[in-house]
C-alpha cells in the first residue's frame, strides 16, 4: 500500500490493449498501477514498486510468466497473484501449483477473455475493496 493509502498493483502482460485495460480498471478503482511487458521488466518494476497485487500473464517474450513466479518466489514476495492467459487454461493451472510451491500465499487463475466483475473480484481480493 502506499503511502496514500492506495494498493499497488503491477500488471505484467505482452498484450498492450489487455494492459490498458486492467490499469484502466484498477486505476477507476482505486488502485495505483504499474505495467511491464515480460518478466524481465516485471523484475525491475517489482522491486521498485513494490505491489500488493499482480496480474500476471503467462506467455511472454524475453521471460515469460514462470520465470517470473521462480524470481517472486526467491523474493519471497507477499503479492497476491492473479494469472491470466488467453492459452490452454492449464498453463495457467501450472502456474497456480508452481507459485503455491513457490511460497507465494495468495494465488487467484483467470482466463481470457475476463469479465469487467471477475477481474474487480480478484483485484478486490475476499475484502470486497481495493
């Protein structure tokens, strides 16, 4: 949370139009965001940001989703995360499993398309607000 009060949110997805419409929401909600575009800048903007909440997608270039729940995992990283992929909803299921093993606590799966009140559930967490 930061110092407004606000949770941060770091949105790491390749796919600029489903990025902007993530931020899009969460900023209307509340949420001050962050973006990074494979898991490579998703590191650099973790660490500097320091969200309460990722979204984050799978298949990316440079480094793709998993290779970015191995790197939280190593931070030991509190976020609570929400996969989403346009792919074969497994990958997204593997990645659940992986980041559980990983340590990450709070582990939520999305597939797209999302729904407009699917996404604010998971951003809002069980609190019901961001």
């Amino acid at each position: 949370m930061n110092s407004d009060g606000q949770l941060r949110l770091l949105v790491v997805d390749d796919e600029v139009d489903f990025a902007d419409f993530v931020s899009d929401l969460a900023n209307r909600n509340g949420f001050a965001v962050s973006t990074a575009n494979n898991g490579m800048d998703a590191r650099l903007r973790y660490t500097e940001f320091r969200p309460d909440v990722i979204v984050l997608d799978i298949v990316m270039p440079k480094a793709d989703g998993i290779e970015f729940i191995e790197w939280l995992g190593s931070q030991g990283a509190t976020a609570r995360l929400i996969v989403v992929t346009g792919y074969n909803p497994s990958y997204a299921k593997l990645a659940e499993r992986l980041a559980e093993a990983r340590g990450l606590s709070s582990v939520s799966v999305l597939t797209k398309p999302v729904r407009i009140a699917t996404l604010l559930t998971a951003l809002r967490g069980d609190s019901g607000t961001p």
